[in-house]
C-alpha cells in the first residue's frame, strides 16, 4: 500500500511538472509580434507588378506629411486597386512581415 502511495505521488509530481510545463511555453509561443490594424488615408498610386503579374499600389498616410518630425510613411498593397487610382480612400489592415518594403495586407476600404 505504501508502494502504491509513493508511486501515485511521483505521477503526480510528474503530471505537475508537465502541466507546469505546457501552461509556461503557450504564451511564448503567442508572444511573437502581432500586429494590429492600422488606417491608412492617402490617395492611392499605382507602382507596378511582381514578377508572377500581381500588380503592386501605393498609398502613402496623409498624417504623416508636411510634418518635419515625421517620414513619410507609404505602403504597398498587393492586388487590383486599379479602380482607386488617384483617389483619396482610407483603407484598413495589418503590416505584413518579411518584405524589404512596407507591405499593408488590406482587410477593408473607405
């Protein structure tokens, strides 16, 4: 009986440690930079294509011109915007990662 007792206060030592264990490494692993949604309003210019043909849009924030302490900030949208060219929209999304380029993955137009 005492074998018993010993053996199950080992388990559940080791199911403590693991528990421990599992609960620690998920916010880590949630830890990585998540951006959020900005708004972007600017009037929208056309930059281009890739190489696979998806053409390339740029808008650059009106908030940040004509003010010396800020560089302009532009961004690139990827896909068909060919009907904003040369129209003042908002639009909604997150910066996309890993680009030499800023890169606005749109989520919604104003």
């Amino acid at each position: 009986m005492t074998q018993q007792l010993a053996k199950l206060k080992i388990m559940l030592a080791v199911v403590a440690v693991v528990a421990t264990m599992v609960t620690s490494a998920i916010p880590a692993a949630f830890a990585q930079e998540v951006e959020r949604e900005i708004a972007v309003t600017g009037v929208v210019s056309y930059q281009g294509t890739k190489a696979d043909g998806t053409p390339i849009y740029g808008i650059t924030d009106e908030s940040t011109l004509g003010d010396a302490r800020y560089q302009k900030e532009g961004y690139l949208m990827e896909g068909d915007y060919s009907a904003y060219v040369g129209k003042r929209i908002t639009v909604h999304g997150v910066r996309e990662s890993g680009h030499a380029e800023r890169v606005l993955d749109v989520t919604r137009i104003e």
